[in-house]
C-alpha cells in the first residue's frame, strides 16, 4: 500500500494521552514520532546542569549553539531515546524537577525559535507524528491532521500518578500532582509566545473516558481513508 508523506500535529495539556496516542499512531502509520516536549526537557536539564540563567541572552545564545539534541527512535515496543550532547538523558529529563523547568524555560523566545527550527528539519524529509503544545498552531500550521486532545484534570492527575509510579519518579500524591498539573497548564497556555491553544482546524478529542486503544482507533481511523491511496 502506497502512503504519501504526512505531517500529523497532536497537540494539548499535560497528561491528556498525547505521547501515548502519538507514539502508537506513528507505528501504525509506520513514520518517526517526536515528542518536542521532550526537547524542551532536554534544554531545560542542559541549563541546570551547567548552571546557565536563561534570562542572560547572551549566555543563553552560546547554549543554544552548543546543545545537540538526537531523538533516535525506537524499536520494536520500547521508547524513543533522547540524546543530549551524546548522552542518553531519556529518564533524567522525566525526573519532576526538569518537568516544572522546562514549562519555566518553554515561555523563552530564543529556546523556542531554535527547537521550532529543529521540529520543521526533522519533518524535511519524512512522514511524522509529533506532539506537544504549539504543533498544530506554529511549528506546522500546514500540518495534514491535526489533533487537541483534552481530558479532565481529575482524570489527568491520575493517570499521571500512575506512570510516575511505574517510573519510579517521586512520591507525589495524586492531589499534589493535580495542582502541578494545573500550575503547569496555566503556565503554558497564557505565556506571551505559543501559548498552548487549539488551532481553528483541530479536531478535538475527549480522552476522559477513552481506552488508549479507543483514542489511537479514532484519530486513525479519521486519519486512514484520506492516505491510503
Ligand atoms: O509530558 P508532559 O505533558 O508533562 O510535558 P511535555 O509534553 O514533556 O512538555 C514539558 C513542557 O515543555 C510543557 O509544560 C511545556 O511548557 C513545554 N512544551 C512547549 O512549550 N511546547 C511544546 N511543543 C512541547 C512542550
């Protein structure tokens, strides 16, 4: 079956399902998956490690020239490593610390030019699915499909206590993480430059009571009559 190359933007708050959706989604389409917040993780963890105050331009220019950040997929079932400077650093950018950072460093003008940059290189040449907050809105407005995902914050919490449970990551309370979640989200969707918002021609998805298996079928499944030519 012959497919063209497809750019599918999945965009929305934290712990809606998008990286799981997305993740699936490129496999059964059989393209590369991005997870940009991850790249935004990357910086925020490069930053803090080499004690760089991003508010300092300049100094924030020369980290930008000298991050390399590789997303090396996966294969088969496992994850999508993320590479920085040569350094597997996939489990240290989940840790809780770099994931209240990154949404701090993410209202950046200069941080979010270059992982846009880099966001529309990695899709020069190849079919893509990737996810975040701003996809379907700045780094691909011509995107073929796009999706907003949203689910209640109740639902959102737990769901994010429960894979930091399996991760190993912390010892938050599921009420704990539901005020995070809600700072974070506030954070991302009134900053001044991509704030997190759907795009007019998004299709939006209510993953509250949804099966992972439920959300992957239906996005597919608008997705499907429209590349298989
Ligand atoms: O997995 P989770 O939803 O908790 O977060 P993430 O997708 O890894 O993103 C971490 C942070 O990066 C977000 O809170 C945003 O502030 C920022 N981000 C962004 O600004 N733009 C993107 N395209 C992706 C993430």
């Amino acid at each position: 079956m012959e497919i063209k190359r497809i750019i599918v933007a999945i965009d929305g708050p934290a712990s809606s399902g998008k990286s799981t959706t997305a993740k699936r989604l490129a496999k059964k389409l059989n393209c590369i998956y991005v997870d940009s917040g991850a790249m935004y993780r990357a910086v925020a963890l490069f930053l803090l490690q080499n004690k760089i105050d991003f508010i300092d331009k300049k100094l924030l220019r020369k980290a930008l020239s000298e991050i390399n950040i590789e997303i090396v997929p996966s294969k088969g079932q496992g994850e999508n490593k993320i590479i920085l400077n040569g350094v597997d650093v996939s489990k240290m950018i989940r840790e809780p610390e770099i994931t209240d950072y990154s949404s701090t460093i993410a209202t950046e003008s200069l941080i979010r030019q270059r992982m846009v940059e880099l966001q529309r290189k990695m899709a020069e040449t190849q079919s893509i699915v990737m996810d975040g907050r701003d996809i379907g809105t700045v780094v691909f407005p011509q995107a073929d499909f796009k999706f907003f995902l949203v689910a209640s914050i109740d639902e959102r919490a737990r769901r994010r206590w429960q894979e930091n449970q399996q991760k190993g990551l912390g010892t938050k309370t599921p009420d704990e993480i539901k005020h995070e979640l809600a700072f974070r989200d506030k954070r991302d969707s009134t900053r001044k430059i991509a704030p997190l918002k759907k795009a007019k021609d998004a299709i939006e998805i209510d993953t509250t009571n949804l099966s992972i298996q439920q959300q992957v079928d239906e996005i597919f499944g608008i997705i499907k009559d429209e590349i298989f030519l």
